[in-house]
C-alpha cells in the first residue's frame, strides 16, 4: 500500500524505493498526477487503468505506461543488493536472477496494488456518484 511513513516520503524524493509499499507509493503519485492534471472522468480512468495493464504485460511505450515502467525499473535495479548489471560485460549470476525474480514479482505486485487502491479510492466513488445522477445499470 503506498502508506509510509513522512520521512520515508521525504527519502524517495532523491533516492530509489526499496520496498514494494515505497513503490506502489511512487507508483500512485504519479497515477494521481495523471487525473489531477487530466480531470475525473472514465475516459481518464479508463486510460489509467489500461496503461497499468500494458505495463504489466511490457508493452508500456508512452506516456502515463513508459512513467510508469521507468518507477518499476528503478526498484527492479536498485544499487542497494545488486550491481549495475548494465554496465558490465558477462551475464548476471544466479543470485542477480533469483533477486531480478522476486523483485519482478514484487513490482507487479506493488503495480497491481496501487491499480486497485486507485479503483476503490477514486473510481468507485466516482460511480457512486454516476450512479445516483444518471441510474444504475445493475
């Protein structure tokens, strides 16, 4: 969930997160920029929803989806526990793989915890309120 602590917040304004609580938080900034600067409406949600979804199957290439990739990228390669592999000439070792995995398994944890925070936070209300102006579907 993308509740932390002040200081951490504080941290991640100039360092890469290191916990999937810290990137499903960097991770709903930048999905909360998205409809603040755009406005609420399901086109908005709608496209939200789909560039998480495009990032989780990598094909993310522009806009909210490639933002939202680079954030996964920096807690998948975070210097903490594993070497700049890019920058080397021979493959990853075995333990960069098994730590490549769990974060990946992380990161789209971390991805589809903040698609469903954002859905009961601020889309479901949003219907809620649809629902009452203009009549139920269901």
């Amino acid at each position: 969930m993308p509740y932390i602590k002040a200081e951490d917040r504080i941290r991640l304004a100039l360092d890469y997160p290191r916990t999937a609580g810290e990137l499903n938080y960097l991770l709903t900034l930048r999905i909360k920029k998205e409809f603040t600067d755009k406005g609420q409406s399901y086109a908005v949600f709608n496209d939200i929803v789909a560039a998480i979804e495009l990032v989780k199957i990598g094909q993310a290439s522009i806009g909210l989806a490639a933002d939202l990739e680079d954030i996964m990228a920096m807690y998948l390669f975070a210097t903490n526990d594993l070497p700049a592999l890019e920058e080397r000439m021979e493959p990853p070792t075995e333990e960069e793989l098994v730590i490549l995995g769990q974060r990946g398994v992380s990161a789209l944890g971390a991805i589809e915890c903040a698609k469903l925070e954002f859905i009961r936070r601020v889309v479901s209300p949003y219907e809620d309120a649809k629902i009452v102006a203009n009549g139920d579907v269901y």
